[in-house]
C-alpha cells in the first residue's frame, strides 16, 4: 500500500490554483508556500500542510489533502520545507526533522499578519513530527488561535524510525531517500560551496539515511553525532507536554515507521491525544474502497477532525 499510496494520483477536484508567498522563519531564510484562500479568509479556518522527507508541497498527499480541505471551506497553506520545492536559494541551510520553529514562525505570522482565527497543522511522516514537535514545545502557551494539529505517520522516534528503515525489506525506501538527499545536497553545494564541506568520495560511498545524517546533518546543524541528532529532533521527547486537540493517523503495517515508538513515548497518557493505528495503511497510503476523495482514508480524517474543532469554535462564539 506504501507503493500504491505513492503512485496512485490523489483527486484535485475544485483546489483553485495557488498564489506564491514566502514565510520569513529567521533572518536569511524563508518558506515558499503554496496558500489557497477562500473569498473572506479570516472569516474561515486554515490548515497549514507539511510533506515529508524528501516531499514538496506538490507531492500528491498534500494537494489531496488541500483539495479536500478547501472544498470543506478551509484557507490552505501547502508549505515547502527549507530547500524543496525549488526553494535552495531561499536559505543558507540544509533542512532537518528538528526545525520546528520554522512552523512556529509561520503559525504566528498568520496570526498576527493574517488575523486568522483558527489555525490548523498537518504533517506527514517527517512533517508530522515536525508539527507535533511544535506543539509541544508551545505546550501551556499555545495561542488559542491553534485549534489543532494532525500527525500522519509521524516519526516522532527518529532512532526507531531509522532503524526500522535500515531492515533488509526496506532497501527500496531507504536507497530512494538517500538517492534524494544525496541530490539535494549536491544542488545546495554548487550555491553555497563554502558552507558545507564533505568530502566527495564519503558522500559518493553512503547507502544509508544514518550515513548520512552522521556525516552531513549532524555536523551542519552542530550535533555531535546522529544519535544526537535523532535524539534531540524526536518529537517524542515533548509530546506530554502537548496541550492542544492532536490527531494521530499510523498504520501497523507501517514499514518504517513502528507503531512502538508511540507506546514508548507514552502517547496516550495525553488526553490532548487521540491516537488511531490501523491494521492497515502502509506508510501514509491509507487507501480505502472509496471513490474520489473518500477513496484516501486519512486525508478524509483529518478534514473531519478540523471541521469538528471549527464547528466547536463557531458554536462557543454563537
């Protein structure tokens, strides 16, 4: 399902074309996004989406889940994480599962600059740590402006995440990762020689995320290693302190993302949580016996869940 969920092209229907913006997150760096807004935006909820590893905000789960979402009455803001989506030249940086302040920048610019009054976050498999790491780190001070945030396939353990990843049925996902996190940092080289140093031959020789991450993300991001790395970017690490409505979409047939690591890190002690693992999903597929939209289980969930909260919102100001 992981492959099909991948391959198989989501449904577009009524998503309008975008206008471009730039988030500025911290001087010298920005976000390019991809916002949809509605006729009188303030007077309607937003979600803010965030792709994956190695994702843009033009892979297909996040314009299904924009459709979607714009035609239940959402402002969308499809975000493209530092350096995807054709965004090299917009930061000095690499990227990494850590930077949350990034989303928390762009949460409060369309607060302050935007005055929406309810803002919502997606996040897929990196993306959703991402958003679920805000959250959390904003813990008791979250603005009442956030009405929640969604986690598909989070990979809130990056060390489980990873190990899981470098399993021998796993080749596939990991050579292709790799492959494009070797690409892109060739790209970012040929415009920032002087800021990432590595030797060519060690690059040219990784075959893993971890190689990687040791040799490349750590050291530019002043990690002493990848263990460190991994430990200090996990959302894990603060999703007790979340105090917001979060929803949770994994699959227990996930193949590199266990459902473990949400049982180590003790998720559903937090009544903020709900967690929903299914039996099956793959990684971020979720592919039911639908038609249209409704055939994309999670993209359909996570519509519900913010609409809900909307609802409530609209109900306690009636």
């Amino acid at each position: 399902m992981t492959l099909t969920g991948a391959l198989w092209p989501r449904p577009t229907r009524g998503l309008p074309p975008p206008r471009t913006r730039l988030f500025e997150v911290e001087a010298g760096t920005s976000l390019l996004a991809k916002c949809h807004w509605q006729a009188d935006p303030r007077n309607h909820p937003a979600l803010a989406i965030v792709h994956g590893l190695e994702g843009s905000a033009d892979s297909g789960y996040v314009r299904g889940l924009a459709a979607s979402a714009f035609r239940a009455g959402f402002n969308v803001v499809r975000l493209n994480q530092r350096n995807c989506g054709g965004s090299e030249r917009l930061t000095p940086t690499l990227y990494n599962s850590g930077m949350s302040d990034d989303y928390r920048a762009v949460l409060f610019e369309l607060i302050e600059r935007d005055r929406l009054r309810e803002v919502f976050f997606a996040g897929y498999s990196m993306g959703g740590n991402l958003v679920l790491k805000m959250a959390g780190e904003l813990g008791g001070k979250s603005p009442a402006e956030l009405r929640g945030v969604c986690g598909v396939c989070p990979t809130i353990d990056l060390e489980m995440c990873v190990r899981a990843l470098e399993s021998r049925g796993n080749w596939l996902y990991e050579a292709n990762f790799v492959f494009g996190l070797k690409r892109r940092l060739r790209r970012k080289n040929r415009l920032c020689p002087e800021k990432f140093i590595f030797r060519r031959s060690a690059l040219r020789n990784l075959r893993t995320v971890r190689g990687f991450d040791e040799l490349v993300t750590a050291p530019s991001f002043g990690y002493a290693s990848a263990a460190e790395y991994y430990a200090m970017a996990s959302a894990a690490r603060t999703m007790e302190q979340i105090k917001v409505p979060t929803l949770i979409l994994t699959a227990k047939d996930d193949p590199f993302v266990p459902f473990a690591q949400f049982e180590a890190a003790n998720v559903r002690s937090n009544a903020c949580i709900t967690l929903v693992g299914t039996d099956c999903g793959g990684h971020c597929s979720f592919i039911a016996d639908g038609q249209g939209s409704k055939r994309y289980w999670a993209e359909e969930r996570i519509v519900e869940f913010c609409l809900h909260r909307a609802n409530a919102q609209a109900q306690a100001r009636g």
